[in-house]
C-alpha cells in the first residue's frame, strides 16, 4: 500500500551529529520548541522563551538559520522566525517522544503541562489526546487508513471531510527540499505514544477546526482549548469521547 512516504537523501554521520549538537543546546532547544506552534515570532518573543537574553538569542538564531533549520520573514522593522519545514517539526515531536520516554524528573505536572497533553499544535497539525483520537476515529471507521509509518485518505473518507468543511488541499505544497509533500502522514504523538495526522490532511483540519471555532489559540503557547462548539462537533461527527476532550 502506498502511503505517500518521501525519500530523502542519506545523511552522513557528521550532518547528523551538527544538526543533533545544534538542537542539544537548551535554549536552541527552547527556541525551536516555542516555534512548534507553527506561529512566527520574533527574536524578542524567542528570548523569552529560550529564557537567555537578546545578544545570546541573536547568536543562537543566526546558528539555527545557518543549519537551515529555521527560515526568517521580514515585515517592516520586524523578523519573524518560523520553523523551515514541517520535516523539523516531525523531527521535534520525535525528539520529545524519546525524551517523555526517558527518566522521569519530580516535578508535578502543572497546568500548562495538561493542556498540552490535551490539545496542542504540532506546527500545522493537531496533536496531544485531541489529535491521537482523531486520527484513531478516522481510522476506525475507514476513512484514513494508518500502518506503516504512513497513512491514506479514503475516497469515503475524502467525501466525509469536505462534508464536513474541510478543505483538502492540492499536490503543490512542497517540502524545504522541493520534493512534494505528502497528502497524510502519521507523527508520533510525544505525550500519547500514539500516532496524530500531519501532511497536507493534518493541515486542512487544523486550519477548519480553527475557522469553525472548535478550538481556539492560548496566548504565548502552543496548546489549544476545545470550545463548546468543538466539544459537540468533535463527539457528534468523530465520536471521540468527550474525556479525550478535557485536561486530566
């Protein structure tokens, strides 16, 4: 079955490493975290984030951009930073997989830690319990189907989602590297240990449950709230439970 897997070119040990010694650091870490939202910001709002003053944060960007990991926006005075690609994105979301999976810090997860976990964004794509239960009530009911390390969208389930509003995308998205980027593909959720949509699907249905008001953007975080509309919306037209749809 054909799951729209790219091919990439082999990486040498030492571009591995370079990339792995670029993200290692914490505050480039923090910087490339905080752009997981899929937002630009700008190098002021990364310095909060990495949590180092502005000179340092400069440095740090200049490195990132360099290594083609982030690609840089003018507007007027302003620069606004954004990851370079959704590949950098999924290669995040793993990272932070591995690292869940790792010895566990004593440290009660707060708030800010369960919205997360509940609904968030994985740069364009929905993520946490929201966005594991998704992808598994599409596949469930045949309309996507996961395996593989990859995913397809059904004819049925095509139909199901532009009844629904979603507006499916064409084949012109290309990637950082000029190839095609795949209709749907799977991620690996860090918190769930589960798969979430992502490609150019996971895409329109963050983008429709945006404009259809079924969540809504937190400030200054990448986690989402589910409104009462999208509580309806997600348990009537997916039949996700609705305990998938609130913090723990």
């Amino acid at each position: 079955m054909d799951m729209n897997s790219p091919s990439y070119p082999t990486a040498s040990a030492n571009g591995i490493a370079t990339i792995a010694a670029l993200i290692g650091d914490p505050a480039r870490a923090n910087i490339l975290s905080a752009l997981m939202g899929g937002q630009a910001l700008t190098a002021g709002e990364l310095s909060w984030h990495a949590g180092v003053g502005a000179p340092t944060t400069s440095g740090h960007l200049a490195k990132l951009s360099e290594a083609g990991l982030l690609a840089v926006e003018r507007q007027g005075r302003h620069r606004y930073y954004r990851l370079a690609s959704p590949d950098i994105a999924q290669a995040m979301e793993s990272l932070m997989a591995l690292a869940a999976a790792g010895p566990h810090r004593h440290r009660p997860p707060g708030p800010k830690d369960e919205a997360l976990r509940t609904a968030r964004t994985c740069y364009d794509h929905l993520a946490g319990r929201l966005g594991t239960a998704l992808a598994g009530s599409l596949d469930n009911r045949g309309l996507v189907i996961l395996g593989d390390g990859g995913a397809l969208l059904t004819t049925v389930g095509g139909e199901f989602l532009v009844g629904l509003g979603v507006v499916l995308p064409d084949g012109n998205d290309r990637g950082a590297n000029g190839s095609r980027r795949p209709l749907c593909r799977v991620c690996l959720d860090w918190s769930e240990r589960r798969h979430h949509l992502a490609g150019r699907l996971g895409a329109a249905l963050l983008t429709c449950s945006l404009e259809r008001g079924w969540i809504a953007r937190i400030p200054d975080s990448r986690a989402v709230s589910i409104t009462d509309a999208g509580t309806h919306a997600f348990t009537t037209f997916f039949g996700i439970a609705p305990e998938h749809l609130t913090a723990k």
